[in-house]
C-alpha cells in the first residue's frame, strides 16, 4: 500500500532579508516596508491528505458502533450546546426539588400585604405557612407556579450565559486578562440583561404561586392585561435590577476569591467547590435579601408601593427591620439543595461528555487502523 510522504514547501516573502548574522539566538529577519525586526523562523508542516476521497471519509462511527457504544452519540452534540443543555437541566432539577420551600418563603414575603387589614396577623411563620399550603391546597400546593418558574429559568439561563460571554469580551483588557472590577461588571450586566427579558414570567409565577383564585399561567396573563396592562408585568422591576446586579458581583467576587484562598488540592474538588458556593451565595443572599422582598410586595396587585422609596419604609413601618427579612430561613435552606442539585448534575453531564468524547476517539483510532491496513 503506497504510503503519502511529507511535502517541504517553501515560499518566499517579497520585502524581507536575511540578516548576515547567523547565530541562531541572535539571527533576525528585517522588513523593508516597516522597519520592524522579527526573529527568523523555519516551519515544517506534515499533514495528511484531508481531501473527501482519502481524508476522514469512513473513519466516523457507523450506526453499528454507536449503537454498541452509546456513549460515543453523546460527543455528536457540539460540546457548547451539551454544556447549555446540562445547565439548564441541572436548574430544572433544582428548581423542581426546591419548589416547596421557595413557595413558603413567597407566602411569608407577601403574607402582611396579602392580609391588609390592621388587626390582621402581619407575620407568618415557616412551620405556620407549610401548615397553611398543606391544609389549603394539599400537596400539590408546594409546587404550584413552579411550571412558569421551569420554563423561566431554561431562556433566563441562555441568555444570562450569552451576555455574560458578550460582556466579558467587551470588558476584557489589551492582554485579554479580564480584572475583579471587570469580572463584577460582567456578572452584574449579564444578570440584569437575563432579569428584563424574563422578568414576566417571574411576575406570573409570583401571582399564580400566592393568588388561590388562579389556576394556570395563561388566566393570570390575560387577567394582568385586562385589568392592568402590559406595565403590570414589570411592576417591581427596578428593585429586581438593582439587586440581582449586587448579589451576581458579590457572588462571583466572594467565590473567587475563597476558591483562591483555598489549597491547590482542594481547588478541583466538587466538594470544596459545593461548599465555596454556598458560603458565596449566603453572603450575597444577606446582603441583597431586603430588595427581594421590596420586589415581591411591589409585584402584587393592589400594592400601595410606587417606588423603592416608598417600599422600604412602608415594610419598616408596618413589620420592623424583620419584615425585609420574611421568608430568608427558607430560602437560605434552599440554597443547599439547590446549589448541591446544580453542581452535582452540572458535574456529572461533564464528566459524560468528556467520557463520550473518549470513546468516540477509541472509536474513530479503530477505524483508521483498520483502512490502513
């Protein structure tokens, strides 16, 4: 079988000349047209004939193989998308596994406005507000308005990761570095730019999570457009900017910044990663926890709330310093399911890819040593 040789080509460079040093350290090439001096260089290039009739033709899996190697079909998903896909699967899961305690912690946000007379109870409790969806609506109750929030997150997260990747190279530095400052203002854009596009959806779960008298997604809409217009689907929303923005910076910067901190050992751990995204994300979640609940009153219907100026005092004045803060015990643990959920599966769907990728070479490597022969 005749075997194809390696080709030396050369070609010759109009404007440049050999200098009359000939140590290689020291030996430089000099343009005429610019001046500048570049250090000469020499390039062998053996490559094999990649033309359809003797390059890769024959060498991908048959149908045959794949269906002996399963695995292998996973590496025909280009690696972005497989990536995209795991994530927003690993968000579903969470979100899916953790619906019950984000709708108690909702019901706790809202509960004072909700009852609005004076001799109402203005507070409500963890344990009281489990009781309280259980006996109302049952078990199927923990998980109402957790479709809209499924469907939420899948474009939330695309888009989140699109500007994130736009916003990084825009922010980037001549030597392609990206600085802490820049990092910040990446995450903050990204999640404030995911926040608008998505930001209806988030208003129906709310009023289809904490309203008895509705039952499915499109009824709340029609509802919102008859009776309040388009604008009701944004109530809240400069609250919702204001504060995703902080809690992406502090998130990133503390993640950062502890994963650093942390020995060379244990930077590539899922454990060790599990845990620094939890300390990150509960610092951010104090931080920024009081706009989430000056959003969510803002949201509901029939608020007395115009601006974050008058949400603020108004939630001080009728709940005292604890009403910004109705509803963390919940989600703060729902941040431990949620983020273990996310990394576990996220993990796991690269560490599939990988392997796919591994098998479909084996693969690939067998069929080249076969037409070789």
């Amino acid at each position: 079988m005749k075997k194809n040789r390696p080709v030396l080509v050369s070609i010759s460079i109009p404007g440049l000349e050999l200098s009359n040093t000939i140590t290689p350290p020291q030996q430089w090439v000099s343009s005429k047209q610019t001046g500048c001096n570049f250090s000469n260089f020499g390039c062998i290039s053996l490559s094999e004939n990649l033309d359809e009739k003797a390059g890769f033709k024959g060498l991908n899996p048959t149908t045959a193989q794949l269906l002996k190697h399963p695995l292998a079909m996973v590496a025909l998903v280009p690696r972005e998308a497989a990536l995209f896909a795991a994530g927003a699967i690993a968000g579903a899961a969470a979100k899916s596994v953790t619906a019950p305690l984000d709708r108690i912690k909702l019901l706790m946000q809202t509960h004072g406005l909700r009852a609005g007379q004076e001799a109402a109870k203005k507070g409500i409790g963890f344990i009281e507000a489990f009781a309280l969806i259980g006996k109302e609506e049952g078990i199927k109750g923990y998980w109402k308005g957790n479709l809209p929030q499924v469907i939420r997150i899948i474009p939330y997260s695309a888009v989140q990761l699109f500007a994130y990747e736009t916003y990084k190279k825009l922010l980037q530095g001549k030597d392609g570095e990206l600085s802490v400052i820049g990092r910040l203002a990446a995450g903050a854009c990204a999640g404030m730019t995911s926040t608008f596009v998505t930001y209806p959806l988030d208003v129906l779960r709310l009023r289809l999570a904490v309203d008895p008298g509705y039952k499915t997604m499109s009824e709340v809409a029609l509802n919102m457009l008859r009776e309040e217009g388009v604008a009701s689907f944004y109530n809240g929303l400069g609250p919702s900017l204001i504060g995703i923005a902080p809690y992406i910076a502090v998130n990133f910067c503390v993640f950062d910044l502890v994963k650093k901190a942390l020995p060379e050992k244990y930077q590539q751990r899922t454990e060790a990663t599990l845990a620094t995204g939890l300390i990150s994300a509960t610092i951010a979640t104090l931080m920024c926890y009081p706009l989430d609940t000056v959003r969510r009153q803002m949201q509901m219907r029939g608020t007395p709330y115009n601006t974050i100026l008058d949400a603020f005092p108004g939630i001080v004045a009728r709940d005292g310093i604890v009403g910004l803060y109705r509803g963390f015990v919940p989600n703060a643990l729902k941040t431990l399911p949620n983020s273990s959920i996310r990394l576990t599966t996220f993990d796991t769907v690269k560490r599939l890819i990988a392997t796919s990728e591994k098998e479909f070479q084996k693969i690939m490597e067998e069929n080249r040593r076969q037409k070789a022969e």
